[in-house]
C-alpha cells in the first residue's frame, strides 16, 4: 500500500499537521534555493 500520498493528503488539509506542513514546505523552499544555486533551475 503507498501511504506517501495519503500522509502528503492529511499534511496539506489538517490543522494540526501545520508544523509538519511547515517543515515540508522549508524543505521544498531549501531544494529550490539549492538547485537555483547549482543552476540546476532547469532540471
């Protein structure tokens, strides 16, 4: 069973996964910030 999408799912709609969200988010920011540096935008 891929539990992936359905912790992604909960993570995005429920209130109390907001600090998960957060840190999903920050490391998404961080992975963008990184590849712009690398210049690997293109990827």
């Amino acid at each position: 069973m891929k539990y992936y999408p359905v912790n992604l799912y909960n993570i995005l709609t429920e209130d109390k996964d907001i600090v998960g969200f957060l840190i999903s988010v920050r490391f998404y920011i961080a992975e963008l910030f990184a590849r712009m540096i690398l210049g690997l935008w293109r990827v």
